[in-house]
C-alpha cells in the first residue's frame, strides 16, 4: 500500500513539473516575442522613478499594460494601488500602499 502510494506521488510530482516546465517554456516564448515593447516599459519606469507611497505614474502604466491584455482592473486603492483579475479562474493580484 505504501508503494502504491509512494508511486503515485512520483507520478503527480512528476506531471506538476513537466506542466511547470512548459509554461515557463511558454511566458518566455511571450516575453521574447514582445521583448521590445517590454523594455521599453522598464527603461520609461526606471527612467522616471516616483518617490515610496506615490508611484501614481507606475500605477498607471500597469494598469494601461494589464487593461490592454483583457484584464479586469481597478485603479485608486490607497494612494497607488491596483488591482486586477484574470476573470473565471479568479485570481485576483493586488499592488499598492494605503
């Protein structure tokens, strides 16, 4: 019985990292494929940094970035927080201060 069990947790264990291994494989073929516009966002955040608790400007660019993919997003949570959804599966990420 312990083997059976043993087994089975190798098997799961095993299809849980093949899974990992191919979305991984997938968010990089994304990101290589939108590199360009994805430096360009980093470069123009890192080029107009925002003092701590006021990050308005960052806040919005996120949130253009995330609407612009088919998220849900709600803006003005504390002084720059946002959120979004990936809709049915509800995951629901949150970024801010307040």
């Amino acid at each position: 019985m312990i083997k059976r069990h043993i087994i089975l947790s190798a098997f799961i264990l095993l299809n849980v990292a093949v899974v990992q291994a191919q979305t991984s494989g997938l968010v990089k073929q994304m990101a290589d494929a939108d590199s360009i516009r994805l430096v360009a966002i980093f470069k123009d955040i890192h080029q107009n940094p925002e003092l701590a608790f006021m990050e308005t400007r960052t806040a919005g660019i996120i949130a253009r970035e995330f609407k612009a993919s088919g998220y849900e997003v709600i803006t003005g949570i504390g002084n720059a927080g946002i959120c979004w959804s990936a809709g049915r599966r509800g995951i629901v990420r949150s970024s801010g201060h307040g």
